[in-house]
C-alpha cells in the first residue's frame, strides 16, 4: 500500500463507474473475506467494477502501479485465489444482473452473478441451465471450471451450455467469444479456468424444467455401505433425467451417516429408481417430493466465510466395493464431522458431449469423489489436511488422473492440472495463455502458464 499514494487512488476512483475500497473503508474487511474462512489476505485495494470498462482499468492501474492480481466472482474457490496480500483485487459482485431471452432460450449472466441470481431469473420463465447447487456459488467460476450438479445427467457439466462470453484480457482488451467470434476461446473457456481474462458476461443454453422430484434420502448405521452400493448401482442403469450425488459423513453421535441427493426430471409418477434408494438399509428421513427447482437448489448449503475448508479428490472410473469400504472407513476413523466425502455421479450427459466441445479430460469418469475437510479452530489445520490429503491419495489407485478444478486448492501441483485436461488439450490451453495473457497476470487460478 506504500506505493499507492491518495491522489493515484482519487485519479482511480474518477475513472470508475463503480468504487475503489481500501484498508481505511468501512466495508473493506467484508469485501476481502472469502468463502473459506482459512483464507485471510488483505489487498492494497479492491476495485468493485459495473462493466468491462472498470475491469479494463483495473488491468491498466495494475500494471502501472506494480500490482498483482486476484479476481473475484463469487468468491466461492475454496483455494480463496479472489483475494491476495498487498495486490489489486478486480472484485465483480457488484455485477449480478442476468437477462433471459425466453424465445432464444439463452441467458446472459453477468460476472458476479450466483446460482441464486441466475435460478431466479430464469425460473421464472421455466427454464434452467445445470448449474451449481450451493445459491452463493458464482455463475462464471463455476462453468469455467467446469460445472457439476443437479441436473448434469440430464444436460451436461455447466460448460457444456456456455455459447458466448465477454472477455476482458489483461491489456485492457474487450473480447467477444461465441461460435462465429474467437471459437477457439470459447473452447477454451469451457473448463479452462479464469486463465484467459475476468469474465464479465458469460451466455448459456436454457432447458425447460420447472418442477422436478428431487431432496435428500438420509441414512444412519453400520449399512451405509450398502446404501453407497445401492447408489452406484442405481445411477449406473438409471435414465438420463436423475442426477444423483451421495455424501458420506457422521452424525453427531459419530454414527456413519450417508445422504443422497436426487434429482429427477421425467413425467409419469414416481421413478421406480427412487423406490429402490428408498429400500437401502437404514433410512432415517425421507426428504424426496416433487417440488419446484428453487426449492431442489436450498437442498445443500454451505455458510460463506464461516468454516475452513481444504478439498481434495478424484475423478474415478469406478465406485468400487473396495473403494466404498475405503471411504467409509477413513470418515470413521478421523471421527470430525462435519467433514465428509462427497461422491457426484458423471453418468448421462456428460458422455455425450463432442470430444472436442471442452478441453475437460474427465468426461469417461463414473464419479467424482472428494475429500472435503470442514472445520472452525485454526488449531486443528494440521490434522483436517492431513486427512484430506490420506483420503485423496488412498483414492488414487481408481483414479483416472487430475482432478475437479472448482474443487482444487493452491496447492495442487501443475500435473495434476495437466492431467485435469490431457496432454495435447493442456498444449492448445497453453497456445491460448500465450495468446490472451502472455505474461501470466492471471496466475492465482489452477494455472495454465503461457506456453
């Protein structure tokens, strides 16, 4: 902050639509608090942005000034890459408009908005684009790093409905990418990260959805194995309109505890899918109804800034019997709820998408699974991440290389990054690094480093 004298930060503040908070503002600890609350950075200043002319000027400050540079949508990664120590924050939760063109059956979402934004708006016309299924997640972060939730068997990851974007690169270029204007961008913006420039509008693909039977099945006991088993086995011969995750954890008794999620979008009464979840051992609530979308989208929840969090998982090619024994016992023995595994399912949509639609490598995977490590005192960092990091590498062995993006933390390592796309996909993302960004401003990200 040394460097940034009052009369540079008045000429920044003239040159914005929107506002420039710093270390004095009332609002800056709220501004500079990020979903995981292990994460406590405090910038130089934070540019709160209306439109792609303030993000340009940010860049532009930025770099006369010496400044690194943090982005911030929704403020959702769990790495916390939206806020950085002594550097320039280009903060877009101020930009959370999305418009719905029903008959185009597109939305065109703005930078900061969230899933709870986007929902409403779009629900209101009976259309859905899947997205994620925590409301305060962003919309861009999100779909650039790929996009899994409930509806991804029936319509794909989030990135597989991305058609356009506005791009704002770190020269203070203005860039449009659709099918027509800069494919080859749009390709890579499907699962390739915020590698490229701050996303101040993306547009999505519309479904119609409006209502759909869908909540949580809990179970508790010595059976969750077979439950898990019950699960993979259902959503392995299931039709394409259920999306159905599980979550392994404990109840406060330290009881094994599963919760599985479905999400069901087909006519004609009750699936007879649902009947057999409803039929695994030990259930102790019966959450699943027929209800309307908005509400399928409350069903998870995840307090922002409250909880410290460290992630880390796997895309698998199988839900073994081996790898559920695995997983139930490592939630056991670590004994901490509330951390958990969570398992997403891959199968329907996701397969069907053109090999050459996203550079995602991951596509052929049956499940996403997760070590999620949730806990409040600062004194216990050590072991939550060093359980997470056990039950990752214990999974490793199903693994089909690389893992989920949104999910990754700072620490992750660049072949696990390459992985996440392949080798000649990770070349052409780095063409376009070398393309877009050059120098490599937009680095706290899962980096792709110019080529």
């Amino acid at each position: 902050m040394k460097s940034l004298v009052e009369r540079d930060l008045s000429d920044l503040r003239q040159s914005l639509a929107g506002a420039v908070i710093t270390p004095d503002h009332s609002a800056y600890d709220v501004a500079r608090r990020c979903f995981n609350a292990a994460v406590d950075r405090h910038p130089a200043v934070i540019v709160r942005c209306l439109g792609a002319g303030d993000v340009a000027t940010a860049f532009d400050f930025a770099r006369s000034h010496g400044l690194d540079v943090a982005v911030r949508g929704g403020g959702h990664n769990p790495a916390g890459h939206c806020a950085i120590d002594d550097g320039l924050v280009i903060d877009l939760s101020a930009m959370r408009r999305v418009e719905v063109d029903a008959a185009a059956g597109v939305a065109r979402a703005d930078g900061g908005s969230t899933w709870l934004d986007f929902d409403a708006a779009t629900q209101a016309f009976g259309l859905v684009t899947p997205g994620g299924v925590v409301g305060s997640t962003g919309v861009c972060g999100l779909t650039l790093g790929g996009g899994i939730g409930h509806l991804t068997a029936q319509h794909g990851l989030t990135c597989d409905n991305l058609v356009g974007a506005e791009l704002v690169t770190p020269d203070g270029s203005v860039v449009l990418a659709g099918r027509e204007e800069n494919a080859e961008l749009l390709w890579a913006l499907r699962g390739g990260g915020g590698n490229f420039g701050v996303a101040t509008r993306l547009d999505f693909r519309l479904h119609p959805v409006d209502n759909v039977v869908g909540g949580v099945l809990e179970y508790r006991g010595d059976d969750v194995r077979d439950v898990l088993r019950a699960f993979r086995d259902v959503v392995a011969r299931s039709p394409r309109n259920l999306s159905c995750q599980a979550v392994i954890s404990l109840d406060e008794s330290l009881t094994p505890a599963v919760l599985v999620a479905p999400c069901f979008t087909g006519s004609g009464g009750a699936l007879a899918e649902l009947d057999v979840l409803r039929s695994a051992p030990g259930l102790v609530m019966d959450g699943v109804r027929e209800q309307t979308f908005l509400e399928q989208q409350l069903v998870f929840d995840s307090p922002y800034g409250e909880n410290r969090h460290y992630w880390k998982g796997h895309f698998v090619r199988e839900l073994s019997d081996d790898l559920i024994d695995e997983l139930v016992a490592r939630v056991v023995e670590f004994g901490r709820p509330p951390s958990h595994v969570l398992v997403e399912s891959l199968h329907g949509a996701p397969k069907d998408a053109d090999g050459d639609l996203s550079a995602l490598a991951y596509r052929q995977a049956a499940f996403n699974v997760s070590a999620m490590a949730v806990w409040a005192d600062s004194s216990d960092d050590a072991a939550h991440l060093e359980w997470a990091r056990s039950t990752a590498a214990a999974v490793e062995p199903w693994s089909l290389g690389g893992g989920y993006a949104n999910y990754m933390q700072a620490d992750e390592p660049l072949e696990r990054v390459r992985a996440a796309f392949g080798a000649a996909a990770f070349d052409r993302l780095q063409g376009l690094k070398t393309q877009y960004d050059p120098t490599n401003v937009l680095r706290r990200n899962q980096n792709i480093p110019p080529g």
